[in-house]
C-alpha cells in the first residue's frame, strides 16, 4: 500500500504533516492507487469531501468550566485561588498553569472572555447555549447539532450528519432533536473507539438484505392500505440503517487505525480518544460532531461545586492534550480552515469560593474558544474587570454566537425551517455577528 512506500513525515507526536500527506498523494501511480485500502482511499478524497461544506466540532464541558482555573486567571486577585498563570504563544495572553499544552496553540484560538447570559440554572443553562433558545413549554427546540445536520442532509451520504461522542453527566438535562424528530438526531457514541452492540448486523449481508426485501414488501402492502406516510417514513429508516451497517465508511470509528504516538498526543482518555474520532468523522464528511468532557473522578463533572482547587487540575489534565492535539492535526492535515471547533460550557463560575475551592453558578464573563473555520485566530476579545466578576469589555450573548456559527458554516441565521408540526421556525431569534472574528 501506498503508506508503506511513502515516508509520512510524522512528527514526535505523530501528527503528519501537510507536507508528507501532499507527497503521500504526489507519489501515488496508477497501480499504487489500484491497490489502496479504503483508508488511503478515504484520505486520497479527503479534500473532495471537504469541498461539500465546512464541518464543527463541539467540545462541550459538562457543567460550566472555572473561568479562573482555565483561561481567564485573575492573578492578583482576592478571587484568584491557587491556579498560577502560564503564558501562551500569543504575546500578553495568559492561561491558568493547567493548560500547558493549550496555551501553545492560542495562535490557533480566538478567546471570547465576556460571555454573558441571565440563566444560571444547568437545566435552563444548557437549553439556551445548546439551541440558541430560552426554554419555551410549548417548543421542543433542537439542539444546534441537529440544526446543522438538517441543512447538511445528505440521503446518500451513509453515516450520520450528527455524531456525539461521550455521555452528558445528566441525562435529563440533555438537549435532543426536538421538534426536528428523529431523522436528524445525533449518533451517539458512549465509548469513543466502540461501536454501539447493535451496529453490526447479526445476520450475514446476504441474510440481512434478503430480509429488508421482505420488509419492503410488507411496508409496500402497509402503504396500499392507507399508510403511505408511516410507511415511506419507516422504509427511509431502514435503507439509512442498513446503508450505514454495511458501509465501509464504519472504518471511521476504528481509532486503533490511527498511529500510537498519535493517540497517546490526544490524551489516552475519553476525552482525547473522542477530539481524535472527532478529527476523523470530519475528514470523512460528518457535518457536526460532539465530544462531551466531564471528566473520569466522579459525576460532578466541570460543575465544581466542592474540591475545586483539587479537581479542576485533573479536569483539565484530562482535556488538555485533547483540545490542543485536535488543533494541531486538523491544521497539519490542512481541514482547520473548513472545520469550525468550538470550546465551551452552559456558563462559568462565581468569583467567590469557599475553602476548598468550590464555587457556584456564575453568567457573567464565562468563555467560548473558537478555532478554524475561517476566523481570525490569535486574539482574545471582551474582558472582565481585575476581579473577574463583571463583563467590562465587549459583552457578548447567546444569539450572538449562533449567529456567528451560521455565517462560519454558511447558513443564513434569518431563514426558517419548518417543523413536522408544520410551525416556521426561525435557525437564530436576534443576535449579532461577532465582526471581531472576521
């Protein structure tokens, strides 16, 4: 196979090169390519696949980060705690000492430090900053990954649009397709490196296409009886079912492809192991993919209530190499300007702590990394004031940021969509572009 002839130009992290994937390619004759596997093949077309769209990537922290233990330190302040600053490639930016390996890709960062929303409620939190929407008891609103995956929908395509990766610390507190149904709901991936049990067919493909000829003829009978909605609906469900178990894009889950010093660069972690799957479901055409952080201690997740100054070091110790890894590679890779990542949580945490550093909810100057895409890297904007407990530069909302992710993926955040219900809803209700990332 190509790669075995080709020397890859990886680097001390495993990471390859824009230059050595180029000259993978420029070597390749007509009989090297006769002979690819599927995955020299799938990134022999990486960039075709590229070229359909620009894809996100959502780091989501569970529970709402320490604005002070991750990349807003306030040294000098009575609020501070004992997190020291390190500081970062990026001249007078500085992040807390947790952070070593992503204070070396704030070139590759665009750092919102005024965030700022009136919900301080996880539950209420979350539906805002992962829809765009307050809570509305008539409104099932969808979750942004579903947005996307909607407008990105591609019937031939056969993976999901929508890939999450990790478990939400709270499942009832979890954001869904809502009114979009179930066609645009998220793959969800528990474990990254593991299929879910019950994606590989138990029957043979000649056993299991045989049967969904069956099907199609029981469905057809079903829709001459006055069914034909219900049945049209359940015979797209299982061609996308059946495309998608016996597919050879699956080899996009299959970490163990990937070199060793690669996947130890991102973290041998949950977290790290999904920045990586993240990398490749995107370099394979996925539009949206989620990878949720709350950490392996305990079920508190980012949500530090108590131990803060104890665990929030092992929480970023865990999502650091992840985050900075993910960077990287997708920048040597050349997909950093077609993937947007984003980095956030429902909100940050009060100033105020207690004795072993827990603090609570706080809306007011919590953060959002935004990296690729197509925006202006390199920078920090807004600020909160020398204590860290007021926005005293450039607030920043909610709306603002949905507004700022249509015009990265090319979405015009005033068009409607209607629901299954047949109600128009708009992709964004207010809010502005953030013009400094552009």
């Amino acid at each position: 196979m190509l790669r075995n002839v080709v020397n890859l130009d990886l680097d001390s992290a495993g990471i390859r090169s824009r230059r050595g994937f180029l000259a993978q390619l420029a070597a390749g004759t007509a009989a090297g390519v006769a002979s690819l596997s599927w995955r020299d093949m799938l990134i022999a077309n990486a960039e075709e696949v590229r070229k359909q769209g620009k894809s996100m990537i959502l780091l989501w922290m569970d529970g709402g980060p320490s604005q002070f233990d991750t990349f807003n330190p306030k040294i000098g302040s009575q609020f501070q705690g004992p997190a020291k600053a390190i500081p970062t490639n990026v001249p007078g930016v500085e992040f807390a000492e947790y952070w070593p390996r992503t204070a070396q890709v704030m070139d590759k960062i665009a750092l919102i430090r005024s965030m700022k929303s009136d919900e301080r409620d996880h539950f209420r939190a979350i539906k805002l900053v992962r829809t765009g929407y307050p809570i509305k008891p008539t409104i099932n609103y969808p979750t942004w990954g579903s947005v996307v995956a909607r407008d990105r929908w591609d019937p031939g395509f056969d993976l999901p649009a929508f890939v999450r990766i990790g478990k939400p610390r709270i499942t009832t507190r979890d954001v869904n397709s809502g009114v979009l149904g179930p066609r645009y709901a998220a793959f969800r991936i528990d474990e990254p490196g593991k299929l879910p049990p019950d994606v590989h067919p138990a029957a043979s493909p000649e056993v299991l296409r045989r049967r969904l000829e069956l099907a199609a003829q029981v469905d057809e009978q079903f829709a001459k009886a006055g069914s034909k909605k219900a049945a049209a609906e359940q015979r797209e469900i299982y061609d996308r079912t059946s495309r998608f178990v016996l597919s050879p894009l699956l080899s996009a889950f299959e970490l163990d492809k990937e070199p060793e010093k690669l996947r130890d660069a991102y973290g041998r972690n949950p977290f790290g192991q999904g920045c990586l799957l993240a990398r490749r479901l995107v370099e394979t055409g996925v539009s949206f993919v989620e990878v949720i952080s709350t950490g392996s201690i305990n079920d508190q997740g980012w949500d530090t209530h108590k131990r803060g100054f104890k665990e929030n070091p092992l929480l970023a110790a865990e999502t650091d190499s992840g985050y900075a890894t993910l960077l990287t590679d997708l920048a040597q890779r050349g997909m950093l300007d077609n993937t947007l990542v984003v980095w956030m949580g429902e909100f940050c945490r009060t100033p105020k702590f207690d004795a072993d550093g827990g603090r609570d909810h706080y809306s007011d100057g919590w953060l959002a990394g935004f990296s690729g895409g197509g925006v202006k890297m390199g920078q920090v904007i807004g600020a909160t004031d020398k204590e860290g407990v007021h926005v005293s530069d450039r607030p920043v909302g909610v709306q603002d940021l949905f507004v700022t992710f249509c015009k990265v993926l090319g979405m015009d955040p005033h068009s409607e969509y209607v629901t299954d219900q047949n109600q128009p809803l708009k992709l964004v209700e207010g809010g502005e572009l953030i013009k400094e990332l552009f």
